[in-house]
C-alpha cells in the first residue's frame, strides 16, 4: 500500500501519464493506473495475447487512505491500524486491441467469484464465463472486461457467500440465502465499470455486452454508456450449477433464444440437487 501511495511514486505516475481520474467534479469519480502489458493465453487455443491492464479504484476510498497515509509519514498519527484497515476496492479494466477505435466492442462486466474464478468450482457459472468472454474478446480482435473487486457473491462478500452456500444446501436458492442474512439478494453497483468503460470508448461507440444479465445494461445506459446489444453468455451449465442458473433466470436473467440446456429433464433438474451461488 505505501509503494504506490507515496508522494515520489505518485508525481513519477503522473509524469508518465500513467494514473489518471475519470468522473465529473461532485459526482462518481473513479483513478486509474496503466496500462500494464499482461500476456494472456487465449483459453481455447492458446493463443498468447497482450493485454493492458488498467486497475482502478474509487477516488473517494482512494483520497482518504492517501489522507491517513499522509498522517502516519508526516507525524500527524500513529495509527498504523487504522490505514491497515482502510478499505480500498482495486477493481480492474483489461482491453485488447484497438479497443478505443472500436464502434461495437465487445465487453464483459464480471464481478469478482473466488469460488468460480479461482477455485474453479461448479456451483455457478463465473468461471467458464470468463474464460468464454476472454476467448470472444480474442477472436473478435477488440473488447474489454471489467472485473469488479467488491461484487463478490453479488455484493455480500465472501465470509457471507461461504455461509449462503451452506444455506443453499440446506434447501434455499441463491436469493433467498442472501436474503436469510438481512443482505440484498443483489446490491451491485456497476457505476465505477461504466466510468472505467468510458475512460476508452470513443465518442460514438456501443457497445455489445456479455452477459445473460438485463440488470447490467441498464445500469450502463444510465451511467452514460451506450449498449447496442446483450449477447448472451450460456456456459457452465452442469448437474451442479442448474438450480443456481434457473434461480437466475426467475429473476430476470435472459439465457437467450436456447434457453438452459438440461432445463427441463437433466441432470440436477429435481429438488434434491444443492443450488449453486455465484456473483
């Protein structure tokens, strides 16, 4: 957290056109570092690509771990705790190539699932949705996804989304279980995805938008980003993850023309299958 943080580091940044604020005065802001090259196998082929790697976080969180950190270095506190502890959500936006000369670009706005993403579990589709929209982005030639830090299991975190799955296996589905804690059943908010979005897209884009999910384009269209499509994104349907899909789509999810596969007859498709929770 200093490194990046200190004064030096941060006048260096700027120098080099390397961290910039997004956003409106008096509104959301978001800052932003990059880009940084990441070489990225193309998760079908294994294609190598390069993508550029822009981290970003939200200017309110950001100024005030800058304020806490000035007072520890300038002898104004002693609380090391305090910075220690303040939040700060560095989320993420990777563009492949000519992204911001793009008319149609492709975009993914994923929020972070460390069971799916990481540990590749099969209670949600978040895994293989991500390795999907990365290989439609390569193949295209030009996209952008935004992976979301603070979305984990919609927005309550992961020591919540462990204790959900536990419910879920005692019968609830993915909503009712965030519900049962006093949580919202879905409380993200994809405003800082749009800024960072915006940061890039040119003047007249739209943009077509990865997801099974309507709840994404709205939001994007009130932040000010044009959508000019939803492509739907049908992956990770198992045994393990129907009950989760069909509880998405009771609440609004579009799965598109061809709906669920194993939707009506397969596999998990009896109450006696676990629901799986994604974000």
């Amino acid at each position: 957290m200093f490194a990046y943080i200190d004064k030096k580091i941060h006048r260096l940044l700027r120098d080099e056109n390397k961290i910039r604020t997004v956003g409106r005065e008096g509104e959301r802001r978001i800052s932003l570092i990059g880009p940084v090259p990441l070489p990225v196998q193309h998760p079908e082929t294994g294609e190598e690509h390069i993508l550029r790697w822009y981290p970003f976080v939200r200017r309110t969180e950001l100024d005030e771990v800058n304020r806490i950190s000035a007072d520890l270095r300038e002898g104004r506190s002693d609380d090391l705790f305090t910075l220690i502890n303040s939040f700060m959500a560095v989320s993420s936006v990777l563009l492949h190539g000519d992204f911001e000369h793009q008319d149609r670009p492709l975009v993914r706005l994923h929020s972070c699932c460390m069971t799916g993403d990481v540990f590749g579990s099969m209670r949600c589709d978040c895994g293989p949705q991500l390795h999907r929209a990365y290989a439609q982005i390569f193949d295209a030639g030009a996209g952008a996804v935004v992976y979301l830090a603070s979305h984990e299991g919609r927005g309550i975190g992961l020591w919540a989304k462990a204790v959900t799955y536990i419910l879920q296996d005692m019968g609830q589905d993915t909503y009712q279980a965030n519900e049962s804690l006093g949580l919202p059943a879905d409380s993200r908010d994809f405003t800082d995805a749009a800024l960072a979005i915006k940061a890039f897209l040119s003047d007249q884009a739209q943009v077509r938008l990865l997801t099974n999910n309507p709840m994404k384009e709205e939001q994007l269209v009130q932040a000010g980003v044009p959508v000019a499509e939803r492509v739907p994104l049908v992956v990770g349907v198992s045994e393990h993850s129907l009950r989760y899909l069909r509880a998405k789509k009771t609440h609004g999810h579009d799965f598109g023309e061809d709906g669920l596969p194993l939707e009506s007859d397969g596999p998990g498709a009896g109450t006696d299958e676990p629901p799986g929770q994604g974000s």
